[in-house]
C-alpha cells in the first residue's frame, strides 16, 4: 500500500506547489509509481504540468463520484488535476454525508497502485484541507524562511491540535545563506525535531521549470534547485522506510 502526503500550510507562495511537483518526480524518477493530487482550486500544480481541460479532475470525483482515472506525466509519475470549479468544492461538499472523507474514499480503490500519493493542499484550512488530511498518512509542511511563515506554523499547529491532528515533517523553503535572517529561522526550524535537514534554496531555475511545464530536475538538472530537491526526496524515502 502506498504513501500519501499531504504538503500544507495556510500560508501562499512558500513552494507548496513547487515542492510537490519536484518531490514527485524525484521520487518517479527512482522507480517509485508517484501520483499528485491538485486539491488546491488555484489549480496551480494542473498548470505547473501544462494540464488542461480533461474530462475526469478532483471536482468531479469529491462532488459528482467520478473515479480517479490519473493522467499520465511521465515514466512512474501522474497527476489528478484540478480546475476553476473546484472554488465552489466545499460549498457543495458541506451538505454530503460523511464529507470530509471524500477523498480517503475516492483513493481506497487505487491507494495499492502507488508508492507515493502526495496532495497540494489549499492554503486554508476548510473541507478540502480536512479531506487531505483524513485520507493522508503523513502531514508535511513547508516553511519559508520569513518570520511571519514561521509564525504561521504556530498558528497551524493550534488549529490541528483541536482536530487531534499532528504535522509530521516539516522543511525550509525560499532559504537565502546571505541574509541574516533566513539563517536565524533555518536555526530554529531545524531545531524543532521534526525537521528535515535540507533547506530549499531560493532559485530562478526553480520559479522557471513551471512556466515550461517540467521538474526541475528536467529543467537545470544542475542547479541548486535540483540538487536541493534531490536531497529532499531522499530524506522522505528515509523517513518513509524507517
């Protein structure tokens, strides 16, 4: 049986979306059957891949009961996309029985098909968020390296704390080695245990490969982006077998 994940935070614009793309195909590219939901209604991570207009995404399957029938990325990796639709997802779930498990029930059939299911979830925590983290294993969550993101995942761990809900890992983004600052908060998120070491540098290489629709790892497979991934993905393999 697989692995699902949720990559989350409350906070936009900390490479929620990034991570989960170049995390994904890292892992399809070491052989692991990798599949990617876009639970975000952003569709941010469908655009990422230069996805668009198919007939089954997320909204049909948490609202209509279509099954997940993933579209194919690459060798090993695929995606349930999102669309616009979706923004009106939790209004039309919230009158459902049993709604915050759509999701748990939607991946029951194909959970076996996968090593790794990794969810981008929403920046906000309402019945999509709550949907990921019923159907996921672990929680992962990305902090960029800013005071007011870190901040945030006090705010985040609060608001699981009343749904008896724990963050997993947790790991550094957007981390810049020439700013005081960001070396101060990557002090203190690796200090927490539940960290993961490698931080994720800010890199152009990084903010680009989405505009051309493939991983970093395709884009400028030497870059710092590439290799920060690299080692990112190996610590979630570690963790994951341990």
């Amino acid at each position: 049986m697989g692995t699902t994940i949720a990559i989350s935070n409350f906070k936009g614009g900390i490479l929620k979306t990034t991570s989960t793309a170049n995390t994904g195909a890292c892992l399809a590219s070491k052989g692991y059957r990798t599949l990617l939901i876009d639970l975000d209604p952003q569709f941010n991570l469908t655009t990422f891949w230069g996805i668009d207009n198919q007939k089954t995404n997320i909204f049909k399957i948490l609202v209509e009961g279509q099954k997940i029938d993933p579209v194919k990325l690459r060798n090993n990796l695929y995606i349930v996309p999102s669309e616009l639709e979706l923004v009106r997802g939790e209004l039309s779930i919230f009158p459902m029985m049993e709604r915050e498990s759509k999701l748990l029930k939607a991946l029951k059939p194909i959970k076996d098909d996968f090593d790794f299911i990794i969810i981008d979830c929403p920046p906000s925590l309402g019945l999509l968020t709550i949907n990921a983290y019923y159907a996921c294993d672990l929680i992962f969550v990305p902090i960029e390296c800013e005071y007011l993101s870190y901040n945030g995942l006090k705010v985040l761990e609060r608001a699981l704390d009343a749904l008896d809900i724990d963050i997993d890992k947790i790991f550094a983004t957007k981390y810049d080695g020439r700013k005081v600052l960001h070396q101060s908060i990557l002090e203190t998120i690796q200090a927490d245990d539940r960290a993961f070491k490698t931080p994720i540098r800010t890199n152009v290489a990084s903010a680009e490969s989405g505009t051309a629709h493939q991983s970093i790892f395709e884009y400028s497979p030497n870059s710092n982006g590439a290799k920060d991934y690299e080692n990112l993905t190996k610590e979630i393999i570690d963790y994951v077998k341990a």
